[in-house]
C-alpha cells in the first residue's frame, strides 16, 4: 500500500474513532441519567414504605416523632376517647412528623436536585371498629442530571416522583373503649325510657328462642 493511500486510510480512522467515542459518551451519559432516574423512583418508595411503619406505630401519640421515643408513660397515658375528641389533632400531627420524616430522609439519599420540599398526604380510611388503613402518599420533585437525555425514552429531566403505599392499623384500646361507652350510654338510655327496656327485653328473648332452634 503506498504512503498516501495509509494516510487516507488513517484520517478515516481518526474520525470514524472520534465519532464512536461521542456516540459512547452520550450513551453512558443516558445510562447515568436514567439510572439516578430509576434510583430515586425506587427511594421514594423506600421512603413511603418507612413512613407507613413509622405512623402505624407512632399514630396515637401526637408528640412522638420516632418509634424508638416510645416511653412507658406515654403508653399509659393515652387519652381512652382520643379518636372521638381530638382525631383531627392526631391527624395533623402524623402528617407533620411524616412530612419532617420525608425531608430529612430523602436529602440524605437523593441523587436528584430536588425543587421544593417533600410532600406527604396521609389518608385514613375506617374499615370497622378500632381498624383502619392509612394511604400513605410520598411526592417529591427533581431536576436530574443529564435530564434533557431522558426524553430519549419519553421521560421529563424535570419530574415529580410519587409512591403510595397502604398500611393496616388496628387499635384494640380505641376497640375496648368505645364498646363500654357504647353500652353504658345504650344502659342509661333504655333505663331512663322504659318502653325501651321492654324491647330490649323482647328482642333477648326472641335471640334465645332462635339459639335453642339452631
């Protein structure tokens, strides 16, 4: 091969090179951006999830952040009738230490530069006496590196994440007390009227014939 024709075939190289390593750095650049994507997706998951056990243990004392700060003075004093006259009160409290939870746990792991602070919504959902479910709603937004790639695949470099996640909360003391204060007003009620009691007392009479026939 003669001398001009390597110094052609070197300057193809040279660019069919340089034009490699541009596609090699804009895809690893995607990689990398789609990965801190992927990662704080699946942080606000890990956050939420950590909430909900948090509010599950931590719900009926309004002036406790952490689970660990559970003292036996404060089990013992918990209010018999809390759910009936300050249920609003509990509500805010968990959604200000779920909120503060949120904050400090996802800028201590965060890959992404957040826009804003954290927000959470709780919601709590009656499913019968002494037992319901919290909906717990994490939403957090973020302006990710390298972002402008990711529309590459149909995504935003500028998104609002958010993971909901459900947790069962059963309280057999709310459970207890409003069964006795339920019978003791049914109590004073039907003995302060008395055609009350005698229906009362009709209606146990027909339960215990049914129960002799079943």
């Amino acid at each position: 091969m003669e001398q001009k024709d390597i110094q052609k075939e070197c300057g193809t190289v040279l660019l069919e090179g340089a034009f490699s390593v541009v596609v090699t750095i804009l895809f690893l650049s995607f990689f990398l951006s789609f990965g801190f994507y992927i990662y704080q997706r699946t942080i606000i998951h890990i956050v939420a999830n950590e909430i909900a056990e948090e509010i599950v243990v931590t719900y009926k004392f309004r002036d406790v952040d952490d689970c660990e700060d559970i003292a036996l003075d404060k089990i013992t004093n918990i209010g018999r009738y809390r759910n009936i006259l300050h249920s609003s009160l509990f509500d805010t409290a968990n959604e200000q230490k779920a909120t503060s939870l949120a904050n400090t746990r996802l800028s201590k792991t965060s890959l992404g530069k957040a826009d804003g602070s954290a927000q959470v919504n709780i919601e709590k959902i009656g499913d019968d006496l002494g037992r319901v479910h919290y909906e717990v709603t994490v939403s957090q937004k973020y302006e990710f590196l390298l972002g402008d790639l990711l529309s590459l695949v149909g995504l935003s470099g500028v998104d609002t994440i958010s993971s909901t996640v459900y947790v069962e909360a059963i309280d057999v003391s709310n459970y207890i007390n409003t069964v006795k204060m339920t019978n003791y007003g049914l109590k004073k009620f039907t003995g302060a009227i008395p055609l009350l009691d005698t229906i009362n007392s009709v209606i146990n009479l027909m339960q215990s014939v049914y129960k002799i026939f079943t």
